[in-house]
C-alpha cells in the first residue's frame, strides 16, 4: 500500500499530525501496535501554543469543556526560602494553560481520522524499515507499507529511531512519579508545586473540586510510598503541602512511572523525522513534554506545506536546526531547576534561594522561562 507520509504511533503528538498533513492533500496512514485506541487517564497540562495547534485542525471545539483553564503556577521548596510564581496578569494572558486528561485529546484526535481521510491500521508493529532512492519500505508484522516520508512518534522506546540508527543520550533521573487524583477543598485556578526532600511534588487542578498529583519521589524511598494505604499517603501529600491545601480525599488508583531523559543525537535523516517522546523525554516537573512533542508536530508540518516533500533535504536540515535548540534549552533548564531545588549542599543552597528569590523578582529572567514554556 502506497502513501505520501506515514505515521507510526498514534499518541497525541502523531495523530495531531497526521491529521495536520492529511488537511494538507497528502495521503496519509497511522499505524499503532496497540489492538484498540490508547486511552489514558493521566492528566496533562497544555500551553497556549499547543491549544492554538489543537484548534487549527479542529479538535479544540470538542475538548474546550474538558479542559480547565489555570493562570498561576507557584513554586516553593520545603526547607529554604525559595520561591517563584508566575502569573497569567504578569505575562497579559487571559491564563497560562490548561489541565486536560489525555485520553480525551486522544479520543477526539482519533474520532476525526475518518473525516479527514487518514488511513489508520490497529494491531500492527513495525519490524523493518528499508530505503530506495525515493520511496521508504516499512514492513510491520501484517504487510509491507510505503511512503515518501515516515514520522516517528512511536513513543520514548522508539522503534522508528532504533531501525533508522539514530543514536541518543539517555539516563536515568533516579526518581519515579507517582500519580493520583484528589477531591480539594480549596478550589483554585493555580498550579502548585513544592520541592520536597524526596522529589518535587505537584497539584494541578482538574475541575472546580479535584486536583491531580504528581510527585516525583527518589528510587531509595519511592517503595515506602507506593505500599503506604491511601490514607497515610494522602496525610504525606497534605504534611508537604501545609496550609497551602486544606482537605483532601483520593479519587483515583495511584499509577507510577520510572522517570527518563532521552535525547535524539539527530531528529530527522533520510525521510525519517522523530517527533514527540522518540526525540525527547524530560522530566514532567513543568509539563512541558507534550507540549513540545506538538511544538514539533506544528513544526514539521509547516515545513512540509512549505517544501513540499519533493525537497526533503530542506525539510530535514530546518527540522534539525528549529527543534533540535529548543529541546535541549528545555532539557537543560529542567535540570537547572531540579538541581536547583533538589540541592543538598549548604553553599549551594544559599546560592540557589538568592537566585530563585532574584528570578522572581526580575521581570526579564522570568519572562524567558515563561516563554521557554508557552512558545515550545
Ligand atoms: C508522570 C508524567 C506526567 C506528565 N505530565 C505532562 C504534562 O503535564 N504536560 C506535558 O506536556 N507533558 C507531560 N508529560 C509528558 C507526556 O506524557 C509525553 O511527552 C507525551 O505523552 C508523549 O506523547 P507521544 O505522542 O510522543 O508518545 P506516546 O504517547 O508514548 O505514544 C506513542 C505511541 O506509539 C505506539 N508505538 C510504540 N511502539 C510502536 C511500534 N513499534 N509500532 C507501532 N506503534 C508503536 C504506542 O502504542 C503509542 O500509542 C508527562 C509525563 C509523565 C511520565
């Protein structure tokens, strides 16, 4: 079966684009090896930027009413004084971004292949990937698939990246999140994240009474956490939290994941692009991860409408140069603030309370962080 582009996986990232580069006239395919639809439950935040994607090929109209909009997100550590705050007003927006459970993006992007012609296939692995001069053999489990040009956004463990060769960086950050939701009593549109001794811990609102959690807890002492009951877990979120809180109730499962970094050494070669969690994985501490999996989406998308795929040196070179920097920056400021905040040196500390006290005081500092996390 012949295609313009082919997509592998079909996570948020790769099903936005394929439907982008479908609205585009090319004729395109997606092919996941799970049996049915994913469907997660894990709640995410997403930007200004990734909105506008969202609503440009048309799916923003049918999630809006399940996202909750926030227009603050506060930051503090357990110990020091450390302390930065941004805010919708400060940056003149109407809010900063919005919670939105994955599954929902998901199942809205999916239900919309049909209408706009993209062909997907269920239930199949890629197992090859082998090149001709202008057309790109992908053999899966179930038949052989061809296209000018195939993206990968098959996820963190990308086979796309391992067939095409393209080597990475990656490490272990040593921590695991633990995620869960909660009924609060104290209803606002903030995010709030402490740094505590263990690994920082965040609320995010979901609706006008519950809250979902992510805390990103040390491998040493991640176990003790996910064997304590929900109420004594519950009674660690409210001691880290303080008054900050006020009551909370648990409403979901805890789900854990272990926490990577993984970056791409290049993000695109012979016709093959990385996009999303194949190219890069971060820490979740700001959220930023889908974010720029749709930055990339956007960007690759508006190099093909440019290009045309006949002159795919150019789109290789311009998708390297554009997104490349950017991960990196994000990559690089993520562990600027876990280190920061996760500081256990006395000097080092003092350092950094100084610092953060400084950035949250000083408009321009905190406006390139804001940008960095609203222009992904
Ligand atoms: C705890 C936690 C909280 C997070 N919170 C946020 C947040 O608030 N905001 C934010 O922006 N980001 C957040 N992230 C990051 C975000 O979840 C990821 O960056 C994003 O989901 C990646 O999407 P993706 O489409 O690139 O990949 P995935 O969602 O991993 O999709 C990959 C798809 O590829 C398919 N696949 C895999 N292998 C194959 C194969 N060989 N053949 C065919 N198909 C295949 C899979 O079945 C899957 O459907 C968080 C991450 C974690 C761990």
């Amino acid at each position: 079966m012949n295609f313009d582009i082919l997509v592998i996986g079909s996570g948020v990232v790769g099903s936005a684009l394929a439907i982008k580069v479908s609205k585009l006239g090319y004729k395109v395919a997606i092919v996941d090896s799970k049996e049915s639809p994913p469907n997660s439950y894990r709640h995410l935040s997403i930007n200004q930027r990734s909105k506008s994607f969202l609503n440009e090929i048309g799916i923003w109209k049918d999630i809006k009413d399940s996202a909750f909009p926030y227009g603050r997100i506060k930051v503090w550590d357990q110990e020091g004084t450390g302390f930065i705050d941004f805010n919708a007003e400060e940056a003149q927006l109407a809010n900063l971004g919005y919670i939105i459970r994955e599954g929902e993006i998901q199942k809205n992007l999916i239900q919309k292949f049909k209408e706009n012609k993209v062909e997907n296939f269920w239930g199949e692995t890629v197992k090859q990937i082998n090149f001709s001069t202008n057309k790109i053999f992908c053999e899966t489990d179930k038949k052989v698939l061809t296209a000018k040009l195939i993206v990968g956004s098959d996820g963190m463990n990308s086979k796309i990246r391992e067939l095409s060769k393209i080597s990475y960086r990656s490490w272990s950050y040593n921590q695991t999140a633990v995620v869960a939701n909660f009924k609060t009593s104290i209803n606002e549109s903030c995010i709030k994240q402490t740094f505590t001794s263990i690994g920082p811990l965040a609320l995010l609102p979901i609706n006008d009474h519950e809250s979902t959690m992510i805390w990103s807890i040390d491998d040493d002492v991640s176990y003790k956490f996910l064997a304590m009951s929900d109420a004594e877990f519950t009674n660690e979120v409210i001691k880290k939290f303080g008054e900050q809180i006020g009551k909370l109730a648990m409403t979901s499962k805890r789900q854990h994941f272990p926490l990577h970094h993984l970056s791409a050494k290049t993000f695109a070669k012979k016709g093959v692009f990385l996009v999303g969690d194949s190219a890069h994985h971060i820490h979740p501490l700001a959220g930023l991860g889908l974010n720029s999996g749709i930055g990339d989406a956007a960007c690759l998308s508006e190099l093909i409408e440019s290009n045309g795929l006949e002159n795919l040196e150019e789109i290789i070179s311009a998708y390297n140069r554009k997104r490349i920097p950017i991960n990196l920056g994000l990559a690089a400021s993520m562990e600027a603030f876990k280190r920061g905040f996760g500081q256990k040196n006395i000097w080092m500390k003092l350092f950094r309370n100084t610092a953060f006290n400084i950035a949250n005081k000083i408009s321009p500092l905190k406006k390139k962080f804001m940008e960095l996390a609203t222009e992904l």
